[in-house]
C-alpha cells in the first residue's frame, strides 16, 4: 500500500501500464490515504478497500482507455426543458469507459438510466459481467466522499467495497 500511495503521490503523468494499476494508484489510494488520515474510516473500512485494491487487476482492465468525462454522477447531468441533457464539470481524461456509466448510477441514478444504458449498448456494447464491476468504479466518488465530507459517507465506502468483493 504504501508503494502504491508513494508512486500516486509523484504527479498526474500518463500511465504506461493497463487501466486497473492506473485507478488503484490515482484514484482509489490517494483518496483512500486522506479518508484514513482524516477518520473517516476506520481501519476495517480501510482494510476493505485494499482488499479491492489487491484485486484489482481482475476488474475487466483489458480495453485500451477511452474519453471519459470523469466526474459523471447525476449532479453533473443537467435536464434542459427540451429534454436535452448537458453535462457539466468534466474532469476529463482517458480511463475505463465503464466508470461514467457506473457514476449515472450513483446517489439514486440519472434520471433514463436505463434508456441511457440500452443506448450505449446500442453504439458499443460493454464487455460481459460489467454489471458486476459498477461498484468498483463507484470506489472512487465514495472515498472522495468521505475524504472531502468525513465520515457521514462511511457506509457507502463501506456497501461499495463489499459489493465490489462479490462482484
């Protein structure tokens, strides 16, 4: 863990490996060090994550990264009277094109969701048992959560990082 925080912590440099070490080093860890750090969560929860972390190459990394918006949880999804959607607040880059789509489901789901779902697997079908790894992409937006909010997210850390061991 602490080679992980160590080389997270050396700057946002485009990864030369796979999408899986990518997320653990920059997303899941760094957030995962400031909710320990801060008490957020307790070394159970801490010790779940890293069971994610330490799996986290079986998570369906082998599509080479696609243009994600980043930061796609419904808040960032916003309904025109026309019934257009815009997204907002990007944090653009390229990551595992699963990840936007498991965030449209977070905090009780964008509204369409499932319209929004069959539509992209219209245009390009996501590889088999995805469904299972929404909770992994989901990891991120919670510890951000309880890193930036405390410890009143500790139990959706805590639900996701379980989920994400079943899946």
């Amino acid at each position: 863990m602490a080679r992980l925080h160590r080389r997270a912590a050396r700057g946002q440099h485009p990864s030369p490996g796979p999408w899986p070490g990518w997320f653990a080093e920059r997303r899941l860890v760094p957030y995962l060090r400031m909710s320990a750090d801060g008490g957020a969560l307790s070394a159970a929860e801490v010790a779940l994550v890293e069971q994610v972390i330490s799996r986290i190459d079986g998570y369906g990394g082998s599509e080479p990264p696609a243009r994600v918006h980043g930061d796609l949880w419904p808040g960032n999804v916003l309904w025109a009277a026309d019934a257009r959607a815009w997204l907002v607040d990007p944090a653009a880059h390229g990551g595992h094109r699963e990840t936007d789509l498991a965030q449209l489901a977070l905090f009780g789901g964008v509204p369409h969701l499932d319209r929004v779902l069959a539509a992209y697997q219209d245009a390009w079908p996501l590889a088999a048992g995805w469904e299972a790894r929404v909770p992994v992409h989901q990891l991120h937006l919670m510890l951000v959560h309880t890193a930036l909010f405390g410890g009143a997210y500790r139990s959706a850390v805590r639900t996701t990082a379980e989920a994400a061991l079943r899946g």
